[in-house]
C-alpha cells in the first residue's frame, strides 16, 4: 500500500519518527515517535498546510511516497475518537489517545481519519514496531509549495 508525507528535504529519507518525538503533534506526545503519512498527496499537502505557519514554509521540500503492509493495520473508527478530536489546536486528549495506540504497539500502522477531511485518512506509522522495517521509501521528489495556498 502506498501512503505520502511532505517534509523538509533533509529528512525525506527519515523513518525515526524523530520530528513527532521531538515536536508531538495531533496523534502523539513529544517524546513519542511517529511519522504521519496520507492516503493521497493531495490530502498530504492539505495536513502540511494547516500545520505550517507561512513563514516556516521551507524552501527545500519533498514530498515522499512510501510502501507500508497493508496487514495487521488498527483501523481507527470516528466514534472511537475523543470527543474533541477536530478541535483546533490538537487537544490533549488527541495526544494521549494516539500515544496510548503507539505504545501499545499493537500494530505498525494505524489508519485513523483526518481532521481536515473527515471521509478520508491519515497513516500514522509506528517506527517503535516490531514491524518497522517494512516501511519502505520507494520516492523522494522535490516538491514546490504553491504560496497561493497560504495567501488567499
């Protein structure tokens, strides 16, 4: 199954997880590794928008498409979401939920829905999985943000 992230371009080979570690985001605490990926490129560029400040766009970037297994995946299901799970900023209980899939280790991938596009999905990948080493990077690709998208 084939999954896409956008990243800077110095870390478009990276399968830590070390930015989410490092940063936390939506599904995860700091100190918690994670690396998220989209179903699609397009649903990629929007979860990189809404999570970048104009000014932080960075001239370098890539967008990666990576081949992840498809088996012994946690399908996440809307209503077995926090109840504020859309709330902007991510709230702590997003964090906490997505850390607790995470640590569990259950599974190497968790495909839970997006906040942006509720029909369509986020992969959250676990590089703490005993699986990890199944996650492949098949492209790495410059990729121009159009400004356009930030500006109007």
């Amino acid at each position: 199954m084939l999954v896409y992230r956008i990243s800077r371009a110095k870390f478009a080979n990276d399968l830590t997880g070390e930015g989410a570690r490092l940063f936390g985001g939506r599904w995860n605490n700091k100190l918690t590794p994670c690396i998220y990926t989209s179903e699609s490129r397009a649903l990629a560029l929007l979860e990189y928008t809404v999570n970048i400040n104009i000014d932080d766009v960075p001239r370098a970037l890539s967008i990666i498409t990576l081949e992840i297994p498809g088996k012994n995946m946690l399908i996440v299901k809307e209503e077995e979401l926090p109840g504020d799970w859309k709330s902007i900023p991510a709230p702590s209980s997003t964090k906490k939920f997505g850390t607790k899939l995470l640590s569990a280790a259950k599974a190497p991938v968790i495909k839970i829905p997006s906040t942006v596009i509720h029909e369509e999905f986020n992969y959250l990948l676990n590089p703490r999985h005993a699986d990890s080493g199944d996650f492949k990077v098949v492209e790495i690709k410059d990729f121009v943000y159009d400004m356009r998208i930030k500006l109007n």
